[in-house]
C-alpha cells in the first residue's frame, strides 16, 4: 500500500499555507490586503515546487 504521492503533499501545504499567512493577514485592519496575499504566497510556492529545482516551469 503506497502514502499519499507527492502532489497529495504539495496540495496539503499550499493549502496550508495559504490557509496559515490568510488567517495571519485577516487579523490585521487591511482584510482586503488578505486574500491578495494568500493567493501570492500559494502561487509562490506553486511555482517552486512545481519547478522539480531545475528552474523550469512546472510541467503541464
């Protein structure tokens, strides 16, 4: 029986993440600013982990 692959993983932590710096931002008074901010913060992290630390941009 195999763990959940790697892109269940990756799913998990950006939706961590953007869940983690949304809550973070919402806290404070610009909660327009907050929705920006965690879809900047998961698409970064998108971008990196997609890249596989070649550089490319994640397959399609």
């Amino acid at each position: 029986m195999n763990g959940p692959g790697p892109l269940d993983l990756r799913l998990l932590i950006l939706l961590l993440a953007g869940v983690v710096v949304g809550y973070i931002v919402y806290k404070h008074p610009d909660a327009g600013v907050a929705l920006t901010v965690a879809v900047g913060v998961v698409t970064l992290l998108y971008l990196l982990m997609g890249s596989g630390g070649s550089g490319s941009p994640p397959p399609r």
